[in-house]
C-alpha cells in the first residue's frame, strides 16, 4: 500500500530515465501531447466507422441526444420543451448553464455556429482536464504516475463522450482544478472552481462537498479559526450549484422545482433501487447482461476501495465517492452509468501508480492496448441507438 501520509511530496523511484515507461519529459507537455494521441485515435475509429455505417461522426459529436439541448439552450436560452405522446414533458432546465453559456459566447465572437462551438469547448476542457490530472498524478506518486493517469482517463471505454459537445470534459476539467487547488491550500481558486462546476452539472455538488470536508479536516487538525481567503472559498463554493437550482424553484414557482423537472426526465435519487431491478431483468433474462453489469458494478467498488487503501487525499476521495453514489444510486437512463462515472477519475490513480513501476515497453504496451480498444468500444457504442 502506496504511504500518502504527506501528500505534499511526489513518490518517485530511483533509477535513470530509461526506466520510465512513459518516455516523456518532466512538465505537462509529454502527457498533454500523450493525451491527445488517444482522443486522436479514438476520432479516427470513429471516423471510420461512422463511414462503413454511412453516419456521420460530425453530427454524432456535436448534434445528437443532449447536445442539442445544450445547443437549444445556447441559441435561444431557456424556455424550450417536448411534450411526450404519454403526456410527460422534457424541459431544457434539466440542463445547467455554463457549457450553453460558453457555446453562445463562442459562436457570438467566431464563425462557429454553436453545436461546433461546444465541441470546441469540449476538446479545449478535456486538455485542460488532463493537464489538471496530471499534476494531480505528479503529486501523489510522481511523473510517471501522472502520464498515466492523463492516459487512462482518456482511455477509458467511454472516452469519446470527452471529445463530444458534451458537459463532462468541461466538469472534470473544473472539478480536477478545484481538488488540485485544496491540495495546494488554494481555498479562493477550489471556492471559485468548485462554483462554476456547479454551474455545469448536477453532481457539482460533489466538488463542493469535497472542498467543504477537506477544510474542515484541515481546521480540525490545526485546531485554529478559517483564515479569511478559505471561508471566501468556502463560501464561495455553493454559489453555482445552489444559485442555479434557487432559480429553476423561482422560475417553477416551486422549491422542489429543479427536483420536479428531473423527474419527468425519468431522473431522481432512489438510492440505486431501479438500478437494482434493472440488473435483476438482465440476470433474470439474458443472464450474461446482468452478470456484466454486476461486474461493471464491483469493478467500480472495489476500485473506490483501493482510492482508499492507497490513502488518497480526503478532498479526492469524499469527491470520487460523491460522484460514484450518485452515478450508481441515481435512476434514469441506464445506460448513462459509464458517462455518469467519467468524472470519476481518483478511481484511476491506483491503476495509474501501479503503471508506473511497470518496465518500459509492459506499460507503453497496456496503454496502447486500452488506446485501441476505447477507440473501437467508443466508435461502435456512439453509433448505437441509445444516448450514451
């Protein structure tokens, strides 16, 4: 087990550099171009595919399923909805604000029209986010950690949703920050961070609270008064999230507002309930399904159980755990799951510092691998015909 007793001080080992199985110098640079070589590979699968299925990859990335909404947000701001044939109704204020925002500001001040602009958006956060992941890797268990970790988070077998006009680059890359600015004791950055990560997406409440906790437990261990630039920050920290969701009750006329509309997208907390009984029909039916399933479901436990035996800092491991309780407990459309984990990314960090004392050629060889099949795993799931 990994000793984080001083998170403050990177594990390295000793040895020369061509012991590192990521051949890359020190800084940001060597992972960021490493990063974008997955997310490349994966555009090209998806590129080739879309073409052998006649689909259009462009539209898939910028112009299906909650990109339009953000695009509807974006072009005419809020109001728009669907009424269902069953006699429910859609409304685009199930969608938070920042990625619409930052679309229509895009698209005012260029050529782009705003599904491109988000796309744009999506693929300037994503780096953003690998950049902020690999400082974050850096930290805890060295450079090579840190490459790895950028590397598999844009690895994983729904990575193409990070390069789609999507809010989940955007989220992570400003829930990555925030957690990288409590490790550093940067209380005024993680508040405002952690405000506009809540302006993106519901489960910024997780950043939040993972700023709040990690201050207390900081105040508790040095037993003294909140210095004046950490209770701004942790004042600050709610504004987005609680500021949105006060205005849809305000709008709706409603206190549950935010909560009435989510549930008529079928959305809602029910503490993984009808995440249950849809394994249950799969493990009652075709039996391989749900036994996945329940595969899918272990690997992430037993994955937040190694975040903590690896002791990792408590601001990554109240997020990740955040993230992954409302991923897993949430109903709505199941097979969302693995989009709703991508946040996720403290999950990665024992897999990234294990990669990281492998030999040169075994690791290069398992990232490459895990490459290739996200790529072909994004190109065929992004052509299905459900919403990812």
């Amino acid at each position: 087990m990994t000793d984080l007793a001083d998170p403050g001080k990177p594990r390295t080992r000793s040895g020369s550099a061509a012991r590192d199985p990521i051949r890359t110098p020190p800084g940001p640079a060597g992972a960021l171009l490493a990063y974008v070589g997955v997310r490349a590979l994966g555009l090209l699968a998806l590129a080739v595919w879309s073409a052998a299925r006649g689909t259009s990859a462009h539209t898939l990335l910028t112009a299906r399923w909650d990109s339009l909404w953000y695009t509807r947000v974006a072009e005419g701001w809020y109001g728009y909805q669907v009424r269902l044939p069953d006699g429910g109704v859609h409304s685009d204020l199930a969608f938070f604000p920042l990625l619409p925002a930052l679309e229509r500001g895009l698209s005012q001040l260029s050529p782009l029209a705003a599904p491109d602009a988000g796309m744009v958006v999506s693929w300037l956060s994503s780096l953003a986010a690998a950049w902020a992941l690999y400082l974050t890797g850096t930290r805890l268990h060295g450079h090579r950690a840190g490459v790895c970790l950028a590397v598999l988070w844009a690895a994983v077998p729904v990575g193409v949703v990070q390069s789609m006009a999507y809010s989940e680059s955007l989220f992570t890359a400003l829930a990555a920050w925030a957690l990288w600015s409590v490790l550093n004791g940067r209380w005024v950055w993680a508040g405002t961070l952690a405000a506009l990560a809540g302006l993106t997406r519901p489960v910024g409440a997780a950043v939040v609270a993972a700023v709040w906790i990690a201050a207390l437990l900081e105040l508790r261990g040095r037993w003294r008064a909140p210095g004046a630039r950490m209770v701004l920050g942790l004042l600050l920290a709610p504004v987005g999230w609680f500021g949105y969701v006060v205005w849809v009750g305000v709008r709706t006329g409603s206190v549950t507002g935010y909560l009435d509309i989510q549930g008529q997208w079928g959305n809602g907390f029910d503490g993984g309930w009808a995440f249950a009984g849809f394994i249950w029909e799969n493990l009652t039916g075709t039996v391989v399904g749900g036994l996945g399933l329940l595969a899918g479901v272990a690997l992430v436990i037993w994955l937040y159980v190694l975040c903590v035996r690896q002791r990792q800092p408590a601001a990554l491991l109240v997020y990740a755990g955040v993230v992954v309780t409302l991923a897993l407990c949430a109903k709505g459309y199941f097979g969302s799951k693995p989009r709703l984990l991508l946040p996720a990314f403290p999950l990665l960090l024992p897999a990234a510092a294990a990669l990281a004392r492998w030999r040169p050629a075994r690791a290069a060889a398992a990232l490459a691998a895990l490459a290739v099949v996200s790529a072909c795993y994004g190109a065929w799931w992004l052509n299905g015909a459900g919403p990812p």
